[in-house]
C-alpha cells in the first residue's frame, strides 16, 4: 500500500471502532433494557420519517417551477412521510411489529450479502461468514416466529447488534494497524 493509501485505510479504521463501539453499547442496552429499547427505536424512526417527509414538502415547494409533475409527487410523499412520521411518533407501541419486519427482512438480506462477499474474498472469511450467519438467523427466527414478544425481538437484535459491533472493532483494529489489505514485503 502506498503512503497515503494506508493513512486512509488507518483513519478509515478509527471510523469502523467508533461504529463498532456505539454497536456494542447499543447491543448491550438493548439487552438490558428492550421495552425502553423498541419505543425509543421506534420513536427515532418517526422522527426520521417525519424529518423526511418535511424535507420533501420543502423541496416541492423550493423546486423549480417548470417540473410540476415531479414537485406534486414531492408533496405528496412529503405529506404521507409527515402523517407516517405522525402515527409512529404517536403510537410507538403498536408500529412496533412493522419495525420489527422491516428489521428482520433487513438482517436476513444483510448476512447473505454479506455471506456472499465473505465466500469471493479471502480476508477474514471466518468472523465474516460468522457475522453474517448470526445475521442471517436472528432475521429468519424473526420472521418465522413473529408471535415472539417484542422483548425478545430486542435481545435478538441487541446480539446482533454486539456481533455486529465487535466485528467492525476487530476491523477497524486491523486497518489501524496496517495488516488489511497489506502486501507482502518484497524479499
């Protein structure tokens, strides 16, 4: 690697550790408190889509005047993202089980993705495809048993989440230290 590439690869590592980081302690947060967990998950995804949903009314409304079509599906998207945002903010508990599939399909799509790459590159194949079957099976118990109460939904994902999270430490250790990616020295 030259010079700079590595300094990239280094200050890129510092970005995986604090990731991970945060993954761990919201693993281990959502495992000590997951009622408090879902709502607050919950709650943070309405405001993200009400958040959203301004934004767009912002842009129908800031857009240029000579694109009416695509300015009215900007407030109409607006809208249905302020009202979503709306319900979810208002009524956390009961768009849990919306949140918890969408979780469960993303984990599932998530680890064979990841499965896939961790099968073509050779680099850390084992904590990759470790990674990704904990991924894989936490998102199909969800889906296949969804009469599972919500607590355990928020331990499963606080596992995930701590996987998850000291596999980009483990990563970012390695960038740090120069050893991913690296060529061999010359003879």
């Amino acid at each position: 690697m030259t010079d700079n590439t590595l300094d990239a690869a280094q200050s890129g590592g510092w970005l995986l550790i604090v990731a991970g980081v945060i993954s761990v302690i919201a693993g281990i947060l959502a495992l000590v408190y997951p009622d408090i967990t879902l709502l607050v998950l919950a709650l943070i995804a309405g405001i993200n889509v009400l958040v959203f949903g301004l934004m767009g009314i912002v842009s129908a409304v800031s857009g240029e005047r000579d694109d009416g079509g695509s300015r009215a599906l900007n407030a109409v998207l607006g809208i249905l993202g302020v009202l979503a945002g709306l319900l979810v903010i208002r009524r956390p508990g009961e768009t849990l089980i919306v949140l918890l599939l969408a979780i469960a399909l993303w984990l599932v799509v998530s680890g064979l993705i990841s499965g896939i790459i961790a099968l073509t590159e050779s680099d850390d194949r084992g904590p990759r495809l470790l990674a990704a079957l904990v991924d894989i099976v936490v998102g199909g118990l969800l889906l296949a048993l969804p009469e599972l109460s919500l607590t355990t939904v928020a331990i499963l994902c606080g596992l995930s989440f701590l996987f998850r999270g000291a596999f980009a430490i483990y990563i970012g250790l390695k960038l740090r230290g120069g050893t991913v990616g690296a060529a061999a020295p010359a003879s």
